[in-house]
C-alpha cells in the first residue's frame, strides 16, 4: 500500500496518459486498456437504406473491476459515447442492461462486472447510400473503477460493409442476443410513490407488479437525486404487486414529478442470482390524499385513540353500551374491588378481540388476501349470524328467556351473568359489532396499519381498542361517575325491555345488509333461520332444558341453521346491481374515459353496511341541493359498490390510505389525481368541491 | 380540545422525527465535528461559528480530484474563499491502507507541491465526519453559513467528467454559492449531484 501512496501515482498518471493520449491514430474496432478491452459492434455486416441499424459497444473487463449504469449510483460515472455517423444517420440512447449492485464500503454504486453490451439503435434514413465503405465512428469516455477508478477513453471505427462478409458474424449475433436478454422487460410498469412527510424516505408501490416473496427486490432511479443508492430498501406488505421503502436521495422528489427507475428482482439461482429488471414509472401521490406515509406512528395511534372513543357512540355499539350500563346499575351495590373487575374484564375483553382481528388481518394480508376494514360484514353467512345473535339478545331482554348456567352461546350468556367472563364476554361482543362503523380517525389510522410493520399495526389496534374500552372502563374503575348512574329499581325491567329494541333494529339493519349480498332465495332462507332461533328461544324459556335435552336443542338449531344458510354461503349469491343510469358502476377504466372527455367526476365508495356512508348519501349526495349542482355542472356520478369483497375497489381504498369505506374522490375536469374528499359529507362540502369549477 | 390534541400529536411526531440520525439536509443545522488537522490542531465546527466555513472531501489519488488540483481550479477557490474570510477545511476520510490515506506529513506536503492554500486539511481515518455529512465522493463539497446551518451541498461543478478541459465550461458551484451569499441572494442551486470517485471508508 506504500506502493499506492507514493510510487503508484506516478504509474496511475502514466498509465492514463496513456489512454488519453494514444487513441489508434485511424480508428479500429477495439481498444484495449489494462482494465478493458472495448470493441465497436455492428449487428448487421451492412447497411440499408430505411434500417435501424444496431450497433453495440462491448466491454471486457478484468476480474473485480467494472463499469457503471446510466446512474453511477453514490459514485462513479457513466460511459458517455459521442456518435460520428454518415449524414443524415442518427444515434438513439444507449440501451443499458440490468445492472448489478456494487457496495463500496458503507456506499452502492449501480454497475456491471466482467462484460457489458450496451446497444444503440441507428436510424438510416431512406434514399441511396452514399457510395464506397462507409465509416461509424464513436468516440467513447468511461470510468473503470475496482476501488480505485480509472477514466479511460477511446474512438471507435468501424467500416461497413464488413470487408468480406455479408452474412452476420454468429459470435456477434449471439452477443447482440445476450446483450437483449439483460434489458429491463419491455412493458414498462406504473405505480406510484410517496415522500414521507419528514422528506427521509420514499414509499414505491407498484400495484401490477407481482414479485415472489423469497426474492431481493431493489429500486434504482435512473437520475441522481430523489433515492439514496446506497440506503437499505425495505419491503412493505402491499395488498396487491409491490411496495418498497427507500431512502431519499440528496434532491427528494418534489411537486408532482414522476419517478423513474429499475426494479430490480434478484432470485437465488445457485451461485449467481437469477435477476430480473423492470422499468417503472412511478407518479407522485399528491400530498392532499392524507397519504398514510405522512401519518407518523405516534399521529395514528392517537387517531387510533380517537376513533376507539367514538366507536362508543355509533350506533352498532350503543346497544351493546346499554347493556354494558345495566350491568353496572346491578353492580352498583357491589363491592368496588367487583366493579374494578368487571371494568378490566370488559376492557381486557375488547383489547383482545381487537388484538385477535389486527392478528386475524395480518394473517389475511400475509396470505395475500385484499381485504380490508369490515371485511367481516362482507360475508353474507356472518352477518346472518350476527342477526340472529342480536335477536337472541333481543328475545333475552324482552323477557322470552333466560339464561341460568345456559351454554347456548356467548351471545346469551352475555346479559344474563353477572360474572368476570360475562364481562369480558360484552367487551368481545362490542368489538366485534363496532368493526363496520368506520368512524372517521379510523380510517385513516387503519390504513397505516395496512401498510406498516406487524409491531405498528398491532400497536395502532391496540390504541383502537383503548379508546374503545375507557369510558365504561373509566366508569368502572371511579366510584364518583357510578354515583351519577340511577339507583335499582322496578324501572330496570322496563328499561331492559326498552333495550331490546335497538338490537331489533341492529338485526333489522344486519338482515337489510344481506338482502343487498345475496338473491331473494338466500335471503327467504335467512329470514326462516331467524324464526328457528325465535323459536328456538321461546322453547328454551318455556320449558329450560338441561342435559341431553339441552344438547338436543343445540343441535337441532344448529342443523337447521346449517341447513338454511347454505344458499347464503353460496360463492354468488348475485349482488343486486345497485348502479342504474344516474349512478353509473365505478370502474378504473371508467374514470379515465370520463376525465380523458373532459367530464368532472365523483366517485362515492360505498357499501351497504357502512352507516357512516348511508348517512353521508342522505344528508349531503341524494338531496335535492346536491343533485341540481351534479346535474348543472354534468358531473358523472360513479359508486363504488363494496358491500360484497371486491379486491379492485379495496386496493383502490389503500392506494388513498384508507382501508375501509366511506371515500370520496373528486376528479376536477380534465385531472387525473382525485381530491380526497373527508369522511364526513356535508351539502356545503360538496358545494364548495364543485365551486372550484 | 381536537385541535390541541392534534398540534400535541403533531409536535410530539415532530420531535421524535428530529431526534433521528441522518444525513444532513440544507436548510438545517449541519452537524457538528472535531477534527484534527495534520499539524494537531483540534477544530471545531462550533468554533467558526459567525464565519462561513467550506468542506472540501478529498483524496489526492482520485483522478476527479487530480482533475481539479492539475488545472488549479480547487487552489484558485480556496484562495478566493480565504481572501472572503471563508474557512476552507479539506478533508481526508480515506481509511489507513486505503487510496488517498495520507500520514500528517505527506498531506502536507500534497499541500505544499499543489500549492494549495485550506485553511486547515483535517484527518479523518474513521470516517466519523465523513460519515456524519454522508461524504459519498471526492471532491464532495458543503457550505455551512454562518449560523451554522448547512447551505450548500454537492459537487465541485456542473460537469462530471474527468477532462479537465471541461472545467472552464463547468459552472463553479462552490463559487458561485460563496458569491451569491456574499451578494445576500439565495443559493441558486443548494444542492448538487457530487461526482467523482467513492470516498474510501
């Protein structure tokens, strides 16, 4: 190494000199340097009038040393070739192989090692050649580096045709093949990126890019700049195709600039891995999106936080809640170390159910499913299920039954004990009817967890289920607040009646969302299941059975259950169309068809079990206001129906940070990239959406 | 009570944000360093505080630097600089054994022979401030005012190649910068691709 300090210089010096100064005086084919020989290609021995003409300049190198992509990476420098060609002929770009990845120290460079083809087409115009051989000539600059890095530079001739012969060289041909194999696929593949909101990283997604899971998968842009080559890449789990975590570049990109670049897909194959380019162009995501890259993780917790207090009030949990305060108003006399109890068991009971659903969604998404929030309420034979367990509720608070030591069912259980389990039991309950309401934070805070690490999105679950469970937690655990709730008395029985009414509503509401999943037969079926539970009910109120008998019960139920909501389990119980000629089906292709003419659209995300997206219709889409303004300005109305699992609309969703529904997107006339509208509609948010006009 | 829960999160997501290590960024605080130069001197960045200071990544091995050190564009600057009170500190971060790792006294007399004029060339066989300014190349440039924020990353100029003749068509980054805040304008062009070879941690 003293060598390199000292005595090396001078030998480097001389040696590029060399270079610099010895181009072969007239040209030839090939140069040779200490680290490469370089040689000027031709593909075809002689030129056509009208032809694209490819020519090829090939590098040999010597062991461990290499040349750079179009994009050196942290260092380094490109090849730059200067084309002198007959008059009127023109040089296209260079056309670069895949390139490998070249760590130089803690530093990337993007690059190849031992050979590189990098074609060019030439374009001969029409007309007579001019006459006699004609001369290429290139003029070429490179740097070839080991650690140390050399420029190097040649000029390049080749005369043509090929004296003595007019057939293809096969050695070339077969280079020319090679050198074609290492391009990047052709079709280039679209996607999409987003800066995070501190500008350190950059989420690519490439939705119709299907990469195995086993493989490396890396991302080069071919400009310096926006990415840092050197920075690790994470994947990220991806509803569907691709998404990378990479770290920006010195210049992030800014505005509404596309991205483009290489994935690069590396499969182990033996020794050398298998690898595969991809040229992408990725378009920014536009910051009003709520992109859920920009949520920082404390930011969705507390979203998360928030939208559990508010699940408190929707209506698929109130019912619930109300049984949960009748529990107290019995407690009440209770000792206080009961009510503690009772208030972790319930809170312990919700925490878990949602951790379970965060696992349950994980699983889902890990074995690739699109599925998104409320995906339960999406299966037509759960939401039976969820009727007819509301009705049992029901039945049990008017009084049609009850329940000692019953095992009929958690559902039963529920309001009947008194115990820890019953509790806990409730808090499962009310996590499990709270997962369609989609309260507004929770959007948002879901999408995150959709498409972050499975610590994050346990965390962020979690936070969920803490907003959820407080406030009867709270009241549980603070004799103050319990002093506040009315002392026991004959009223309880009324009240207790009084409940049973908005879990007949909540059956009502269920049974309307399955008349919109499945045909009439099904539904037919799944009304009669509800008049076997009733049945069922009032035969275990009139006579409770115990032993056998009991077991019987359960099993004639379950059978005729079985039996019954078979057809509703059926793959295609055929949504009815909900889209008629004023609210035209959502599509993707739609949508660019309608801004591609000009028309301003709004897409309405929908489904019917979303109350949040039946009020939002209600008071701010049907109305009267609403509909004049659509039809003044000739705004195409589109509906994204998701009521029954469609993976192109819930990819759609978390493309906008969301994994759930409501979602509103307003295509101004002539733009590609939607506003996102908020979750909460009101004719004045509308209005003012479409005064921009 | 929403509002300031939101500006409680967001602060709090803003804190945690900045405690992360990272490259710099213009417009922020460039990070501090103490380095020590071939004569032994300690110097630290905090002590130019009211003074712009350059950082110049080098390696006199690197046929990018030998391009700028053969023609004399990188001594001609740094004459400039000293003569606008601007320190110029040329830093070495090539690991021992590595090319361009230098003993205190051989930098010195690369100092001497290419009639260089920093004000100090700090050693840097660790590649702690190398690292702590993500030095990708040499020459990679950085200016920072000052208030010591950062204002200037990048190369030395406009034309990546290693030909020399290419420097008088170049546009000078670094002096261009050091002229327009001399002007009291805007840096018109803040950050840069560096070129050049790879700094040999």
């Amino acid at each position: 190494m003293n060598l390199m300090k000292a005595g090396c210089f001078p030998l480097f010096l001389c040696l590029w000199l060399l270079v610099l100064l010895a181009p072969p005086a007239h040209g030839a084919a090939t140069v040779s340097t200490p680290h490469a020989t370089v040689t000027l290609l031709s593909e075809q021995p002689q030129a056509a009038p009208g032809q694209t003409l490819w020519l090829g300049l090939r590098f040999e190198l010597i062991p461990h040393w290499h040349v750079y992509w179009r994009n050196p990476g942290a260092s380094g420098a490109a090849p730059v070739v200067r084309w002198m060609l007959p008059e009127g002929w023109t040089a296209g770009d260079l056309h670069w192989p895949v390139p490998q990845r070249i760590p130089v120290g803690p530093l990337t460079n993007y690059g190849y090692a031992e050979a590189v083809t990098l074609l060019v087409p030439v374009r001969i115009p029409e007309g007579p050649l001019p006459s006699g051989p004609l001369t290429l000539t290139a003029d070429a600059e490179w740097l070839v580096c080991q650690v140390e890095c050399i420029p190097e530079s040649g000029r390049f001739t080749l005369e043509l045709p090929h004296p003595g012969s007019l057939t293809g060289n096969p050695e070339t041909q077969r280079l020319f093949a090679a050198a074609r194999a290492q391009w990047p696929e052709a079709d280039r593949v679209t996607g999409r990126y987003r800066l995070a909101g501190d500008a350190r990283t950059l989420t690519l997604e490439a939705p119709g890019l299907a990469v195995d899971d086993r493989a490396e998968v890396w991302f080069a842009a071919y400009e310096w700049g926006p990415v840092d080559p050197s920075g690790a890449q994470s994947r990220q789990p991806a509803a569907a195709g691709l998404a990378l975590r990479v770290p920006a570049g010195d210049l992030p990109p800014t505005g509404a600039v596309p991205l483009d670049g290489l994935v690069v897909v590396e499969t182990p194959n033996g020794s050398a891995p298998a690898r595969r380019g991809y040229a992408v162009r990725l378009e920014a995501q536009p910051a009003a999106t709520g992109a859920s890259e920009t949520l920082g993780l404390l930011a969705a917790l507390g979203f998360a936080f928030l939208g559990g207090l508010i699940l408190n009030v929707m209506p698929c949990v109130l019912p619930v809640l109300g049984i949960k305060v009748l529990g107290f108003v019995r407690e009440a006399g209770a000792n206080h170390r009961r009510r503690v109890g009772h208030g972790l068991s319930y809170g312990a009971g919700i925490l878990l159910s949602f951790l379970a659903l965060a696992a349950a969604l994980l699983l889902l998404r890990a074995s690739g499913a699109a599925l998104g929030w409320g995906f339960q309420l999406q299966s037509p034979v759960l939401v039976a299920l969820l009727a007819y367990l509301m009705l049992l509720v029901g039945l049990n608070l008017s009084g049609v039954f009850t329940v000692g030591a019953g095992l009929m069912g958690a559902g039963q259980a529920l309001t009947a004990g008194s115990g820890l389990f019953n509790t806990f039991a409730t808090g499962v309950l009310a996590a499990v009817v709270a997962s369609p309401c989609t309260a507004p934070f929770m959007g948002t805070a879901l999408g995150f967890a959709l498409t972050r690490p499975a610590s994050e999105a346990l965390a962020v679950f979690l936070a969920l289920g803490v907003g959820f469970a407080l406030p009867v937690a709270l009241l549980s655990l603070w004799p103050a607040q319990v002093r506040w709730l009315p002392k026991p008395g004959p009223w309880m029985k009324r009240f207790q009646q009084a409940l049973a009414f908005p879990l007949y509503a909540t059956a009502a509401w269920l049974l309307w969302v399955l008349s919109q999943q499945t045909d009439a037969r099904a539904y037919g079926a799944a009304l009669a299941g509800l008049v076997v539970v009733a049945l069922a009910a009032w035969l275990y109120g009139q006579w409770p059975p115990r032993g056998w008998r009991l077991g019987l019960l359960g099993a004639a139920v379950t059978v005729a259950l079985l039996l019954l909501l078979r057809p509703v389990a059926g793959p295609d119980g055929a949504a009815p169309a909900r889209a008629d000629s004023e609210r035209l089906a959502w599509s993707e292709a739609r949508v660019r068809e309608l801004t591609a003419a000009g028309r301003p659209v709004f897409v309405n995300f929908t489904a019917a079990w979303c109350i949040t997206c039946q009020v939002n219709e209600r008071v701010a889409l049907a109305t009267e206001n609403t509909q004049r303004r659509f039809a003044d300005r000739a705004v195409a109305y589109l509906v994204a129906d998701w009521t029954r699992r469609d993976p192109v609309i819930a990819r759609q969703l978390e493309r906008h940070g969301r994994s759930g529904v409501p979602l509103y997107l307003w295509y101004a006339p002539g733009s590609e990239t939607p506003v996102v509208l908020p979750p909460l509609l009101t004719e004045g948010i509308v209005a003012e959406v479409l005064q921009s006009l | 009570m929403l509002q300031s829960f939101l500006r409680f999160v967001l602060i709090a997501f803003v804190l945690h944000a900045g405690s992360a290590v990272a490259a710099p960024r213009v417009g922020e605080p460039a990070p501090d360093f103490t380095g020590v130069d071939t004569q032994g001197k300690t110097h630290q960045l905090a002590d130019y505080r009211g003074k712009a200071v350059v950082l110049e990544w080098t390696n006199h091995d690197c046929p990018y630097v030998r391009k700028h050190y053969g023609a004399g564009n990188l001594q001609e600057q740094q004459r400039e600089a000293a003569a606008q009170g601007v320190i110029w500190l040329s830093v070495i971060s090539s690991a021992p054994g590595q090319q361009g790792h230098v003993s205190p006294a051989e930098a010195d007399e690369l100092t001497r022979s290419r009639k260089a004029a920093p004000h100090a060339v700090l050693l840097d066989p660790e590649g702690r401030i190398g690292r702590a300014y993500g030095a990708k190349t040499t020459p990679h440039m950085y200016i920072i005012d000052e208030a010591g924020k950062l204002v200037y990353m990048g190369g030395i100029d406009s034309l990546a190649t290693a030909d020399p003749a290419d420097i008088p068509k170049a546009t000078q980054y670094v002096r261009v910068a050091l002229k327009e805040r001399a002007a009291g304008q805007p840096i018109s062009a803040p950050v840069t691709r560096p070129y050049g070879c790879s700094v040999k941690y």
